[in-house]
C-alpha cells in the first residue's frame, strides 16, 4: 500500500476519533461566546475556516461535530459583528488579556526535532527541504517535547502568575492556567470592561514590564541623596520581599541563589532568573485567535486542559478518557524507544507493526511519525 493511500486512512482514522470525540464531549462555554469570532483548521487544509459566530455552546458543537476541526479556536477580543468578514466590519469592543508560554523558548530546553522523507528515511535535525540520504522531498518536519521542558515552562507559568497577583493586584479567581495540548501553556486573565479595551501600546507596556525590557538596575539598587554637607552620595538598598515589583521579584531570586558572588554580578542573576519567557506577540495582539479550552490538539491529540498551580501537573490529564479504553496497530516510521512528553518507554521500530494504547497511536499519527492501520 502507497504512503499516500496509508496517510489517508490515518488521518479518516483520527479524524472519526476527533468527531466521536466532540460528539461526547460538553465544551465550556467562554464568556460572551455569541460576540466572539469561531475559527477552525479543518483536517484537510492548512488553512483556517474563519468569521464564524455562534449563539450558543450548543450551536457551537453541532457545528464542529459536522466539520470536525483539527484545531479549533475562539477571539480573545469581543466584537459587535464577530461573523463580519473584514476586521474593521466587526468593530472592535476589547480583548481579553492572554499570554503564551511555549517550552521550545525556555532557556535550557532542547527540543528533538525530527524529519522524515518520501523514500521513509529519517533522521534529527534540520535537513533543509531535501533528503541528505536520497535527495527526494521532506514529508514531515516535527518535535518532540520532553516533560523536563514542560517543566521548566510551567517554572515560568507560576512566575508569571506570581506578578499578575503580587505586582497588577489580580485576583487569583480571574487567572486561568491551561496546559495547550502540545508546547506550553496559555494564561487567560478574565478582564473587567475597563482592562479589555486597553491598546495594544498598553499591553506592549505590560509585556516590557514582564520580561525586564529597558530595566534599569539602577532605579532599582541606587539611593541618590545629599547628606548634610550636601555632597552628593549613593548607597546601596538590597531588595526586600516586603518591597513591590521588580525589587520584590530580585528579592524572591535571591533568596533561591548562591551569595557567594559580588552584588552587582548576583543582581543581574537574579534579573535573569526573574524575567519570564513570554510570547509577546500574543499578549499585544488584541485580535488574537486563542484555543478552546478542552479543544483537542491538531499535532497531539491532547486536550487544552486547565490545570491547578498548586497541585502537580499531570499531563496525563489532557487524555481523553476514550483513548485510553482502545488499543490499536500502527506502523511507525521511525525506531523510538521513549515519548519524552508523556514519559512512557515502548520499543518501536520502523516499519514494524505494533499494538498500542490509542492515545499513543494518535500522538504518533498526528505528529506524522506512525500509520495506523487498524
């Protein structure tokens, strides 16, 4: 059989899942839902069916049922016309404030990438567009994310959630954590009318603040001040975790690095450790097109799950029940002997059929490194 004609089943295979799925399953309801914009990424185009409006989750779901997305997305902004087809037609009323943390941006995850081409030979890295083997074309180009990296991702989550309470004053009850199905995580602060219609300016003034941009260590470390012959002196006031902002943020990394260094050299540590790896590009845009919560993911076949920071993450909750009752045969494509992400060790071997739990075998089939050919 053809690699075209098993790429076909595969993916009529996942996406009858994906249908049965969201026949099974309630989504939530994101506030004023009717005055958000639906777009979907169907399974048979790169592209996104967009300017959909809905008046209800049900409407909704009937909807996505017949369609069945590959992923599927609401506004962070509410609009007036959400369905119009132009931007300026919707007209505008604010979006919500969200951010993006991907573990591929952290600092200290290295991420597998792998490649695969038509003559099925694979390998790690970038090839570029070719087969350094047979010089035929890249079919797939994916990664790999280990748990280590979700780990270091989710150190940024709980930092970043640190400074909405702590420095902006927001509630812990408007803070909403969701692990994306795949990278990271996306944090979606429920805004009041007021904090929805901020600019993009605004928001870009937030994000700065957030990740240390034009910091000055000075304006936080140095007193300026004349003493009483009125010479000018400068000392030195160490951060305090009694203190607000970026003094409060230096203060908390100190307290977690060695003191073995000088001031100045321990400060800029702790700025570095204290800055938060942020998409900036998300939180700016006010347009921008956010995931569903429970939604599943295009390139996993994990859910986009809310998670609690004060219980430890378990990704095993972002597999739907249903694909842990079924086994199915695939046919992989490469020889793997660990899923970093879901840590879970197996032996496969390329072009070797083997029995798995299905949410294994949708995780490989999605990432275009297995057939199924149940």
């Amino acid at each position: 059989m053809s690699h075209q004609e098993l790429s076909r089943r595969t993916i009529n295979y996942v996406k009858n899942r994906f249908k049965y799925y969201y026949m099974k399953t309630k989504l939530p309801s994101p506030p004023n839902l009717q005055m958000r914009e639906i777009a979907l990424q169907p399974f048979d185009q790169n592209t996104y069916i967009r300017h959909l409006a809905f008046n209800d989750i049900d409407e909704l779901t009937k909807y996505i049922v017949s369609r069945v997305p590959r992923n599927l997305f609401y506004s962070s902004a509410i609009y007036e016309y959400p369905s119009a087809k132009s931007m300026d037609e919707k007209v505008w009323l604010g979006a919500d404030i969200v951010f993006d943390i991907d573990s591929d941006h952290i600092r200290g995850c290295i991420v597998k990438e792998v490649w695969i081409c038509e003559k099925l030979h694979y390998g790690e890295g970038d090839p570029g567009s070719t087969c350094p083997y047979c010089g035929s074309n890249i079919i797939v180009k994916t990664d790999l994310i280990s748990r280590e990296c979700l780990n270091l991702a989710l150190d940024h989550v709980i930092k970043l959630c640190d400074i909405l309470m702590e420095d902006f004053g927001i509630s812990k009850n408007r803070i909403h954590v969701y692990f994306s199905g795949n990278r990271g995580f996306h944090i979606h602060v429920h805004t009041t009318s007021k904090e929805m219609r901020m600019s993009s300016d605004v928001r870009r003034e937030i994000v700065d603040y957030i990740k240390g941009i034009g910091l000055d260590i000075n304006t936080i470390l140095l007193n300026v001040y004349m003493d009483k012959r009125r010479r000018k002196r400068i000392e030195i006031l160490l951060p305090s975790t009694n203190d607000y902002g970026w003094r409060r943020r230096i203060a908390k990394s100190l307290q977690r690095l060695s003191m073995k260094r000088d001031i100045i050299s321990i400060i800029n540590s702790c700025i570095t450790e204290s800055i938060v790896e942020i998409d900036e590009k998300v939180t700016i845009d006010t347009r921008r097109l956010v995931r569903f919560p429970y939604s599943l993911h295009g390139k996993t076949g994990l859910m986009v799950t809310p998670i609690k920071l004060d219980e430890e993450f378990d990704i095993y909750k972002a597999i739907p029940s249903m694909f842990l009752k079924e086994r199915i045969r695939i046919v992989p494509l490469i020889n793997i002997d660990k899923l970093d992400i879901l840590n879970i060790r197996l032996k496969m071997t390329t072009r070797k059929r083997i029995s798995v739990d299905e949410y294994i075998g949708l995780y490989m089939a999605l990432k275009g490194l297995a057939y199924i050919i149940r």
